[in-house]
C-alpha cells in the first residue's frame, strides 16, 4: 500500500467515527485542518476505495483511429514525424504534427534508452615530457 493510499483510508476512517459521534462537516474540516470539500468528498464515499479512484480516462483524440497504422510503421522503422504526418494526410488525418510528434515522443525515449548512443574513441593522454612550462623538470624517485 502507498503511503498516499494508507492516507486516504486513515483519513476516510477519521472523518466517518467523527461523523458517527455527531460532529458537522464544518468542525471536523477545522479540528483535522482539511477542506471542508474534502471532508464532504470524505463523508460521501461509503468506502475508502470510493476515494483511490485512478485518473479519468482521457479524451478521444484524433489521432486514436491512426494509431494502429502509426504503430505499424514505427515498428517498420518509419520514426520521422514530419513524413510519417504527411503520410497520415494523404489517409484523411485533420490534425496537426504536434498530436502526431507529442504520441511518438516515449516511443522515442524507449529507443534512446535501449541502445545507448555511440561514445567516441579516447585518445590517450600525451606522455609526460618532464618539462614545466617550458624548463626541464626534475623528477626525483624514492626507491
């Protein structure tokens, strides 16, 4: 259980015995320094599950019947945007590049993140010519 998991179901529990001994809504919101709306949102819910609920489901777009196709021809190795749009207009798409660049983005990152980029070959470092600014140095050895 998450901490803000164990949170609510404390603090659905606390306000549901105060509103059982007969408090009102107003004096359990100032006693437990919460929102009065809270409190109330606290006091509808029956049950502690009531109030965990994920977030809504997000807006049909677009974009949702070109998915499938977008999907496709990113696994073909079709990864610019810029083309990958054009070729969406030609099939009807009315929307515009940013939705299309916007729903590739963590496609992107995945592939960033499982083929890390190419490093440069280390030169090595010049060997030490035993001078400091152009004097001879000496170097002395303990043995």
């Amino acid at each position: 259980m998450s901490p803000i998991e164990a949170r609510i179901r404390e603090r659905h529990a606390i306000v549901h015995a105060l509103l059982d001994q007969g408090h009102g809504i107003r004096e359990i919101a100032r006693e437990l320094h919460m929102g009065a709306n809270t409190v109330r949102r606290c006091a509808r819910a029956a049950i502690p599950e009531e109030l965990l609920g994920g977030r809504r489901q997000p807006r049909p777009s677009q974009l949702d019947t070109y998915k499938p196709y977008l999907d496709t021809r990113w696994a073909e190795g079709h990864t610019n945007a810029v083309h990958l749009h054009a070729e969406l207009k030609e099939l009807g798409y009315r929307g515009n590049y940013q939705t299309i660049s916007d729903y590739l983005r963590p496609r992107r990152r995945r592939r960033e993140i499982s083929s890390p980029a190419v490093r440069p070959r280390q030169t090595p470092a010049p060997p030490q010519t035993g001078t400091s600014h152009g004097r001879p140095m000496t170097v002395l050895l303990r043995l």
